[in-house]
C-alpha cells in the first residue's frame, strides 16, 4: 500500500472514531437539554417560587452574578481535593506496600484497615474540626480517611494478583523480596491501582464538601450552607454545578493520568 | 562452553554415569497427604531431549518442578551436574518455560528477554543486557520484534520470548512445561521445530512435559510415560528416529510404529499403579 493511501485510510479512520464518538455524547447532550428545558418551563407554568426550585434561567444569573465569589470558592475547594487527594493516594500506596512487604505487619495492619473502612467517616468531620480548627488540614484529613482506602485495596488487589509461575520464574534466580516487590508486584498492580485512584478522586470531592460543610469560612460547601440559610437557593444550585464540574474534572484528569501511567494496561491494548 | 566449564567445577559424585547431566534417585513427593510422585528414577544424559508424558494428574508437572528446585521431595533426591537443583538454579544453570509466557506486559521484548538474567546477574549493565536479549530474540526468531510489547506478539511469538528468557541465562538444562499448550495445532509444530533447531544449536539438555504425542516423538531422544495414582514412571521408549527432524517425520513409518507403541502405553498408564 502506498504511503498516500495509508495517510487517506488513518484520515477516514479519525474521522470515522470522531463521528462515533460524536454519536455516542449526542443521545446523553439532547436528554440534558431536554431536561433543562423542561425543568424551565414547569418552574414557569407552576410559578413555583425560586427558593424551593429555582429555574436553570435564575440559576445561571446567579452563576453570573456571583461569578467572583463562586470562582474564589471553587479554586479553595479545588485546592483542598486536589492536596487530599494527593495525600490519600501516598498514605494508600504506603500502607498497601507496607502491609505486602513486611508479612507480621502485614497481619496486624490489614484487618485494622478494613476495620476503620466500617467507621462512618463523615461523622469524623466534627471531631477533625475540633482538633484540626477551620483551616485546610481537617478537610485534608477528612478526605484522607474517606479516600485512601481503594487506593490502598485496588494496589493491594494488584500486586497479589501477580501469576504463581512468573514468581517461581523470579524464585529460580534467586530475585530477593524486594526487588519481585519493585520489579514485578508495584508495577503489574498499577492498572488496578489506577482504577482505585479514579475512585479515590470522586471521594476526594466529597470529602472537602463534607470537611467544608461541617466548619469552614471558605470553599463551595461553606457557599452552598451559607446560601442556604439565606434561602438564595438559586446560588446553592450554582454552587453545585461547579462541585459537579471540580468532580468531573477531577475523575477525567485522573483518567489522563491513568493513560500516562499505564499506556500498557489490558484496557488500552486492544489494537 | 558453558556447560563444559560447569562439569570440571561440580564434583561428580560417584554413583552418577558420567554423561548424565541431571540425576533422580527414588523421588517421592507428598503434597497435602496425596503423593503425588512415588519412586522416580530419572537420569538424564547431557545434551538429551526427554520428554515427559502422561495423562492428567500423573505429576509430571510436579516433577518438573523438583527438577527445577521449586518443589522439595519428600524422599529421594536430585543431583544437576552434582548440585542441588536450588543450587544449579543459583547458578542459572536452569531455564525454564511455563504454558504461559508470563512476559511483563509494561516491557517490550528484548527487556522482557534480558529481564531474568539481569536480576540473576546485577553486574550486567543496561546496553549488555539489551545485546543479549537481542542475540536470544535472533536466536528464537523475533529479532526484528525486539520493539514489540507482549500485546502486539502473537500466542507464538510470546511464548518465543519465553524461550528466549531462559536461553539469555545460558543454562545447561532447559525445563519446559507444556509449553504450546496453549497455542493451536499449526503454530504447535512450527515452535516444535524451531524448538529442535535451537537446541541442535545451542546443545542445551531439554526436559519437555507435553501431553501430545506426536510432539513427544517428534522431538525427543527419549520418552518417559507417566502413570497415575500414584505419579510413576511406567515405561520409557528410546526415538531412534535420526536428527535432524522435519515435521515429514510425521509420515515415517517408524514414527507411525513409534506412535502406535506410546499410545499403548499412555493406555496402560491410566490404571492405578497399585500400593506403595
């Protein structure tokens, strides 16, 4: 085949993926709008007063309005998911490494941390406030404690999930402990555990809602209970849609991270 | 030859036969109360092709696995060029080849090539294990493949890197355990003959468990069936055929005789081998 026709052949190609994407966003954009258009018009028809429901035509002026305020809010919240989740995701690798590296310790710490995964860890938010104050550390720490077990069990998942053979294979030459742990288990466990991340990010937003609900001077949780106690519902739906935007950007940079990571991994590999 | 300078350095205990490079006295092997290999007598003469047959559940496996210092007897005991065989893995005098290839998917194949030596010998720099994982993947016939990650090779190709992860240690014994049998018939015979061909080349002793007795004969000096309840030797037939083999082998009468004979005694096999 010439080098003009393959050209023209990846050309149709991008082309063809560009259409089928396309498709597949077209059916979930027309619900939305569809939605949104009749969330307008019974909010209208009813006259329904915009402290219980307001319009999405009300809840975009007040986006407008607030811009300055909502914008200085979300980079605070954005700030607090994006440093809890950095430290979910260390502490989490740490203790899976810890608990698959040293067998006794293992042992005693492993059921500790399923143990801790029952505790209902938004009713810590109150108690992190009184030790940690208003600031960012007890959002941190909240979103730490909610965050940094899938983190912890998807890497865990991955590394004993390492064929039998291929560690007789490793056995054989005599590899030591540490380097089949380095070598073979952390980097065969790293699509499991990017999957846990992608996970250990949504949670990361709740939880700097939850940390900034519980006490707080700033962020898009202190925005929404403020707004709501003046009953501007309006800008409580505003504050929301940017959680939900911070959320959907967190889990797709999560994903980007994934496609850096682990260009490797099964998901990707079918040509 | 690696081999040679491996024989001066072993001290050759007296009760071998001075070719035999791989030596099994009386191995039994009791795994969670079954016994699973009873009284194994085995010896290997260096530079040989023996294959291990038998049905399900003999142990052949599991003998393999004793060979290769991963399953210690209960009795009886191994002797590789007069080590142990943890000893002569230590001394990467020992390849070995599962049905999966187990390549580490995140490596391309020439990594995936030199990965074992370079854990075996930490003194080997990066270029020096790239050359050598290169010189195997020629070997083994991937060399224009070298780039390739385990995702673009076909079944076969994969488990050629394999083969050419254990030959990259330069061991004096290749153990392989049914190693195409997870690839389809026509690929089978191509990586057969390709198997014979490297190891004409390379003189390395080859121990192969296979199920399939056409390959069986193909390709090996000699041939041990293996009987089940307990895991046993029951016979074991010398291929007179001569190297070098093609797959028209196939189509000698000899190999039709040959075939006929091993299938009685797989037949036979399958009977429980009474008390121990």
């Amino acid at each position: 085949m010439s080098d003009q026709s393959t050209t023209q052949l990846a050309e149709t190609r991008l082309a063809s993926n560009w259409s089928r994407a396309t498709a597949s966003w077209l059916p979930a954009a027309i619900l939305l709008l569809a939605t949104v258009l009749v969330w307008e018009a019974t909010v209208r028809i009813f006259a329904i007063s915009a402290f219980i429901i307001p319009a999405p035509s009300e809840i975009a002026r007040s986006l407008v309005a607030q811009w300055d305020t909502l914008m200085q809010a979300t980079l605070v919240t954005a700030g607090e998911i994006l440093f809890g989740f950095l430290v979910s995701v260390v502490v989490g690798v740490a203790i899976a490494l810890v608990i698959v590296r040293f067998d006794w310790l293992g042992r005693a710490l492993y059921p500790l941390v399923v143990l801790f995964q029952n505790v209902p860890k938004v009713a810590l938010a109150p108690i992190f406030i009184l030790w940690f104050g208003y600031g960012l550390a007890p959002k941190i720490g909240l979103i730490l404690v909610i965050a940094f077990f899938p983190v912890t069990l998807s890497m865990l998942a991955g590394m004993q999930s390492v064929d039998r053979s291929l560690l007789s294979l490793m056995n054989s030459v005599g590899a030591s402990q540490t380097q089949i742990l380095f070598r073979i288990r952390v980097p065969h466990s790293l699509p499991s555990l990017m999957a846990g991340t992608k996970i250990a990010a949504t949670l990361s937003v709740i939880g700097a809602i939850v940390g900034e609900f519980a006490g707080a001077s700033d962020g898009l949780g202190y925005v929404i209970q403020f707004a709501s106690t003046q009953l501007d519902t309006a800008l409580v739906f505003a504050a929301l849609l940017l959680v939900s935007v911070l959320g959907i950007a967190f889990y797709y940079a999560a994903e980007i991270l994934e496609r850096i990571v682990v260009p490797w991994a099964p998901k990707f590999s079918q040509s | 030859m690696r081999i040679e300078t491996i024989r001066e350095e072993g001290a050759r205990p007296a009760h071998l036969h001075p070719d035999d490079l791989i030596s099994a006295k009386g191995v039994s092997v009791v795994l969670a109360r079954q016994q699973v290999l009873r009284d194994i007598n085995l010896s290997i003469p260096e530079g040989s092709f023996v294959s291990l047959i038998g049905p399900s559940g003999c142990g052949k496996s599991t003998l393999l696995k004793v060979l290769a210092g991963l399953v210690e007897p209960t009795s009886g005991g191994v002797s590789i060029a007069g080590l142990s065989p943890v000893e002569a893995a230590r001394k990467r005098m020992i390849g070995l080849v599962f049905q999966d290839a187990n390549l580490l998917p995140w490596k391309n194949a020439v990594d995936n090539a030199s990965m074992l030596l370079g854990i075996a010998d930490k003194s080997l720099s990066r270029a020096a294990l790239r050359a050598r994982g290169q010189e195997m993947l020629d070997l083994v016939g991937l060399g224009d493949s070298a780039h390739k990650r385990p995702h673009e090779l076909s079944g076969g190709m994969r488990q050629r890197v394999a083969i050419a992860r254990a030959l990259a240690l330069d061991p004096a014994v290749l153990l392989m355990d049914e190693p195409f049998g997870a690839l389809d018939a026509i690929t089978r015979d191509s990586m057969g003959q390709s198997l014979l061909e490297i190891w004409q080349r390379t003189g390395k002793t080859i121990v192969l468990v296979t199920h399939s007795i056409d390959e069986a004969i193909h390709l090996s000096r000699h041939v041990h069936v293996m009987g089940i309840k307990p895991g046993r030797i029951t016979e074991s037939l010398d291929i007179g055929l001569p190297y070098p083999r093609d797959l028209a082998v196939a189509e000698d009468p000899e190999f039709v005789r040959l075939a006929v004979q091993l299938r009685a005694m797989l037949r036979a096999s399958h009977k429980p081998g009474g008390v121990s």
